[in-house]
C-alpha cells in the first residue's frame, strides 16, 4: 500500500504547474540571494560565524535569557503570558479575543500560529479571522496550507489566484498580477479598518530592553500592530537575541537569506504600547511565548534545529523540495507539517514526533546545499541522519549516539536490510572493492551515457531520486595514472603552500565606494529600491514639497505636528492652499513625516512613533513623503540602531522603499498595504 508521503511526491511530480512555479522560485530566490550577500559590510562566512555563536550561546542559556526578556517586556507594559503547549497558546488567545469583544480579526504571517492552529480556533469560537499577508490572504481563500516558509502561495499560477479571487471574492476574472494585487489591498483595507485585534508573529525578541521585531515587506505587520485596539504577538520561546548589536546581525542575514534584499520594507522594532500622547499603536500589547515542545528538544540530540531564524534558505537550495514542494512533506497519517524542506524535516520530528513525522527525513540527498545555503551555519545534514537514526527528543525513543547497527532506526524494513547488507560490505575491503566493480558494470549496462544505477521500482531509486554513479576505486584509479605515466602529486612539505596558479580564480568582492559620501549612498540605495531622493537647502523644503505634491493632484495631507519639522514649513503649505491635518483618513493620499535617521548602507529611513508622530501617516496614504536632515544619515544599521532617540521609543520602524510583494509567480509588484511612492525630501 502506498503510503501518503509517497502518495504526496508522486502527486507533486506530476504536477506540471508545481514543477515551473518551483523552478522560478528556485531561480530567482538563489540569484537574489547571492547578490545580496555580496553587499554584507563583512565577510559572508565571518558573519555566519557570528550568528551562529549568538544562537548557540541563546540556546544554551535559554532559561536565563527568558526570565531577563520576560522581565524587560512586562517593565515596558507589555502584558506576557507563558504557554507550554499549542492549546494553552489558542487558549490564552481566545480569553483575550473574547474579553475584548473581538468579532474581526486582522492576522499578519505568523509561522508559530500555523503551528498551533489558532486560525482554526478562532473560525469555531464564530470569529472572523483574516490573513494580511498577501500569499497567506491567497491560500486562507483557497483553505490550504502554506507551501513555503517566506512565500506561502508559490505553488499557484496566476491564472489560479484569479479564479480563487472570482469564486471567493465575487470580483471578474484577471489574471493580471497588478490587478489582482489591487483588489487584494482594497478587501484588506476594510479588514485592517474594522479589526479590533491584531495578531502578529515575532521575528526576534531583544533581551536587553524586552523589545520586539518584526519584519514585513507589504505593510500588513505594520497594520496589524499599530490599528486595533489590542496586538497580539507570538513567539517561539527561542527566538532571541541578547542585545541590538546582535539583532543587527541577524538582520544582515535573515532579508538577504529570504528574499535577498539588505533589509526589509519594513523592519518595526515594538517596546510598549500607545503611551500617553501617541496618535496610535494598541492600548493593550499581549506577547504569547510558546513552548510547544521546543524545551524538550533543546534537552535532545537535535537541538541545534532551535538555532533556525526561519528564513527559507534551506529550502530553495534543497533539490528535494524543488522537485516536491512544501504540501508533499505529510505525517503516516497523511497530516501535513507546518515545517517543510529540510529545516522542516529536523523540526517536525523534534517538535510534533518522530513516529509522525521521522520519515520526512529521507526526503534528503544529504547533498549539503541546505547547509551551505543556511545563514546560521545549522548543520542540516548532521541533523537529517540523527533524524534517521531514531534520535529525537526524549519521550519518542531516543536511541542515543548515531552507529552503524543503529543508523537505520528510522527507516523501513527494506531500507534497514539494505544498511546491514552494505554495513557487512564495507566492512571488507574485498568485498567492498567487488561491490563496486559490480555497481560501475550495472551502471554501463543499463545507463552508459549517464552512469546512474536501475534498481527495482519499488526501492524508489530511479523513479524519484537518483542513483549517483559509484565512485571507481581507489586501486584502479592508481594503476590507470601508473600506466599512462602521470605522476601523482605528491604532498607539500609542512607550512609550504600552493602556487597562486595551481588554485582556482576567486570570486572578487565587489568594490567598495571608499569616497561615496553618506548621503549620496543613501540615495543611491533608496533609488534602487524605488524610492525617490530630493536634495535641497532648509529654505526650499516647502518648494519641493509643493511641487511633489503638484504632481500627483493632491492638496490634502496628513502630517505630523509642526514641531517635527524645519520652522514654519507647515504655514508655508496653508498659505499655499493645502490641507494639513494630522488625524488618518482613507481618502488622503499623501503623508508627510520626519525621519528620526537614515542609513546609508540600505537606504532606509529610521521613523520613531511619538506626540503628534502618528505611524498611520507613513502607512495608510499611497504616498509617503519624508523629511531627512543629511546631518542624520549614518553608515550602518548598528549605528542607527542604537542611537538614544530610537532606544527610548516605544515603536521604531525601518523603512526601504515603497511596499512590495512577489508572492503571485515570483513577479514583483509596487505598492501593497504600504504607500507605493517614498520620496525624501533630504536638506543641509
């Protein structure tokens, strides 16, 4: 009988449209990835190194690190409650829904509330909750699960989203991405309007101040946590960090390894609730820390798969889950996992069971790629045979450290047969050496222009995996460069090294602009992104905002107070006939703000919430216009994250660039629940 697992990937691979949606995600994600990487301020390997000790050191002192975050958080006015298990998280979620009223429910992508099926609660407790995240809003219409870590829509055409959209939304047909995008900001804006609650998830928490980031690229995070009445943010207890410097490197890593940008759209850094004076932000912010199995894992031989930032990496470069997708990684009993592809095949194991979901974890060539692709250095191979081998968290059945006699726990009858009768090989140089003879003529019999080994069907070898073509041995190798009279080279003295000649070329970093002034990086940057930089004296502030605003046919803003800007710029706009207020309306269609800094090295504005600084003025308008004094562009993004103003903020948001989204075909589009045009106005 053909198990489910089974049944899955020979669905996938018969999927045609899977197979080319999988193939574009693939292609652009690597290539995005690898220019971006080439952009780090350091070296990339330096950087994983760094990351990988800041997860491991979390890891390690996970207990102390908890209480001091739990602490910090509650000292900031965020209310923290502590859940051990998926029902306990759902829970303490509906007692606060329902204590608030709460019929309308705006969730931004949250992979700790796919775990923990909190859609599903809320649906039976007769509330309406609505995903925001364009991919997941896509998918909630079509009642299906993810299928991607980062872009959750990505086995579905074009054509799909808009039949889903004509069935589900009652709107005509298009399968015009742009448009089909449109109509998703319009449903979505009435949602994030009505909502009483906001539910998010949590990228990392800081430990030093007890603060939460969350990073977006389509302006839903931002929505979620700054229009209802009360936020909700979930958390895996494992993702922390010890303090900004270290969420500044986890941030060099997790946009460039997801979606191979430098930094997010949005990057929102939350310590409190509104305080007295803000325009906006929740009066009540809960933060719900799940456990959900991850202590046990932490205590069992895989947890080194708690170091995992979620950023997808592993499964573009897995050449499994690009064949199969994320809907074929099932349970025996035919359950789908939150967590697919590699990572998913550790995790899922560890957090929900190895006699569920230990067999996702031959669902691997062992290739390496998910290792070297991982921006954390996890060693994803490592942990894929410890899965195997039966290794998983205590209460399963940990069998210890990984053997030969006990390699195959985790595998089938057949399998294990096999693995005792190439142990009883290999065990043997003679026999070893008749095996591989035997294995290089099966290989020229039945494949001789390709090499690969046929084996019977139903090992599955030649149908869904192949077979790599046996290596030729070592003493026929010997006896060939013998007869042909080639030398064998010999090893180098001790401390004597390669010429540069008889190394491959590497790979050039690229140039660094040494003499590129802050700003004109700044602007460099934030044109690439698609925004827009003006230049001017403090004098012509008000002219070039006339004149933006000229162009684009608006005479009415939404602007901070007037002691946030150069003096008299906001008479200068009434006297020239625009209307400025500072309370939000959804029918103005220009924000005007201060930016607190700007970083070079991104061409990202650094905007603080405050008296008479509402976020909804660089959020809901198609068209955010930012005030920057060139005195306050910094090189880095550590620079600026620690910069006193930012620190004592209770909500700071990174913006680069307008709001975007590739979650229809890996095609780009501009202007999502964010503002579509950034344009600074930068002075000296």
């Amino acid at each position: 009988m053909t198990s489910p697992f089974r049944k899955k990937i020979k669905e996938a691979l018969a999927d045609k449209n899977l197979q080319d949606a999988l193939d574009l995600n693939a292609e652009r994600r690597l290539t995005a990835i690898k220019a971006a990487y080439a952009s780090l301020p350091q070296d990339l390997q330096s950087v994983r190194k760094q990351a990988h000790e800041v997860r491991e050191k979390v890891i390690e002192n996970l207990g102390d690190y908890l209480e001091q975050f739990i602490s910090n958080a509650q000292d900031n006015g965020i209310i923290v409650h502590k859940a051990e298990s998926a029902n306990q998280a759902v829970e303490k979620i509906l007692d606060i829904v329902r204590r608030r009223n709460a019929r309308v429910i705006a969730k931004s992508k949250s992979m700790v509330s796919e775990e923990i099926h909190i859609n599903t609660a809320l649906d039976e407790a007769g509330m309406k909750v609505v995903e925001t995240d364009l991919g997941e809003f896509i998918i909630q219409l079509n009642r299906q699960p993810p299928s991607h870590i980062i872009t959750p829509a990505v086995h579905l055409t074009r054509q799909e989203v808009g039949e889903i959209f004509e069935r589900e939304l009652n709107v005509p047909f298009t399968e015009d991405i742009s448009e089909l995008t449109a109509i998703a900001r319009k449903e979505l804006r009435r949602t994030f309007l009505e909502a009483d609650v906001g539910i998010s998830g949590v990228n990392f928490g800081v430990v030093e101040d007890g603060a939460l980031c969350i990073v977006t690229n389509e302006g839903n995070g931002r929505m979620v946590t700054t229009l209802p009445e009360t936020h909700i943010a979930v958390m895996g207890i494992e993702r922390l960090v010890p303090t900004m410097a270290d969420l500044a490197c986890m941030l060099y890593l997790l946009p460039r390894s997801a979606t191979g940008q430098k930094l997010t759209v949005y990057t929102t850094i939350i310590r409190k609730p509104r305080q007295a004076g803000d325009n906006d932000g929740p009066g009540e912010c809960h933060l719900i820390l799940v456990d959900n199995g991850r202590s046990k894992v932490r205590n069992s031989a895989l947890r080194e798969s708690l170091y995992c930032i979620r950023c997808g990496a592993c499964l573009n470069a897995c050449p499994v889950f690009q064949e199969i997708g994320g809907h074929a990684y099932v349970g025996v009993d035919g359950g789908p996992t939150t967590y697919p592809g590699p990572i998913g095949s550790v995790v899922s194991p560890g957090l929900f069971g190895l006699k569920q979901f230990g067999q996702l974890a031959r669902a691997s060539s062992l290739c390496g790629a998910c290792r070297d692709a991982c921006p954390v250095d996890i060693d994803l191979p490592k942990l894929l045979l410890r899965v195997r081998a039966g290794m998983g968290s205590p209460g399963d059945y940990d069998l210890g450290e990984i053997s030969v006699g006990r390699a195959s726990a985790n595998a089938p009858p057949g399998i294990r047969l096999g693995i005792k009768i190439f142990s009883w090989m290999a065990s043997s140089p003679g026999r070893f050496g008749i095996g591989q003879r035997f294995a290089k003529t099966a290989g020229r019999v039945f494949y001789p222009s390709s090499g690969w080994v046929s084996l019977p069907r139903f090992t599955g070898w030649g149908y869904s995996r192949d077979f790599p073509r046996p290596a030729e041995p070592f003493r026929e190798q010997y006896l060939k460069k013998r007869a042909a009279s080639i030398p064998l080279r010999e090893p180098k003295p001790s401390g004597e090294r390669e010429s540069a000649e008889a190394l491959p070329p590497r790979e050039q970093p690229p140039l660094r602009q040494g003499s590129e002034l802050p700003v004109q990086r700044f602007e460099r940057e934030l044109t690439a992104l698609g925004g827009s930089v003006i230049r001017c004296d403090s004098k012509n502030i008000g002219k070039n905002i006339l004149a933006v605003l000229e162009l684009n046919k608006s005479s009415w803003i939404q602007a901070w107070d007037r002691d946030k800007f150069p003096d008299g710029l906001l008479e200068e706009l009434n006297n020239s006939g625009i209307r400025v207020q500072t309370e939000p309306d959804p029918d103005i269609k220009v924000g005007l703000t201060a930016a607190s800094a700007g970083i070079a090295e991104t061409g990202t504005l650094a905007i603080s919430r405050g008296l008479g600084c509402p976020q909804t003025a660089s959020l809901l308008p198609e068209i955010h216009i930012a005030v920057l004094n060139q005195g306050d562009i910094y090189e880095s993004l550590t620079d600026v994250l620690n910069l006193a103003e930012l620190r004592e903020s209770s909500y700071v948001t990174l913006i680069s660039g307008p709001s975007r989204t590739a979650d229809i075909q890996m095609t780009l589009t501009i202007g999502v629940h964010g503002p579509a045009k950034v344009i600074v106005i930068c002075f000296n």
